[in-house]
C-alpha cells in the first residue's frame, strides 16, 4: 500500500508528494538504478533539470519506504 500521492504525472516541472505528513527523504532513481535527485523533509520536488523519461520516486517516511513511477515530460 503506498504511503503517499504523486501528481501532477507526467510532469514538466514539479511533482507534489502527499502523504499523512513530510517524507523525511525522497529519492528519485533513473530507469538504470542511479539515483538522480535526492530531498528530505520536503513535500514539494523540482524535476525541471531532469531529462524527459520514467523514473522511480522513493519516498522513506517514519522508516517506511514506498515507490512510484512517474514520467518527465
């Protein structure tokens, strides 16, 4: 069950993480596994600099970790 909720996907510029309270960390993994862009205590990412493509957006929060596939676009 995830622990929170991506929108706007696709995004071109910032995606909102909503969950019961702020992750403590978000990592953001290309389709090869690197991570890409790291943030903690943020519900709020800017994804402008990343380029067009999936990617995986994990979110750790109360030592619990979820995943979700979003798209750059």
């Amino acid at each position: 069950e995830p622990i929170f909720n991506l929108f706007p996907n696709p995004s071109s510029d910032w995606v909102q993480v909503n969950g019961a309270d702020i992750p403590d960390l978000i990592r953001v993994f290309d389709m090869n596994g690197r991570v890409v862009l790291v943030s903690n205590n943020t519900n709020r990412l800017d994804v402008e600099r990343l380029e067009v493509g999936s990617y995986i957006l994990q979110v750790t929060q109360d030592q619990k970790t979820s995943s979700q596939l979003f798209m750059k676009n």
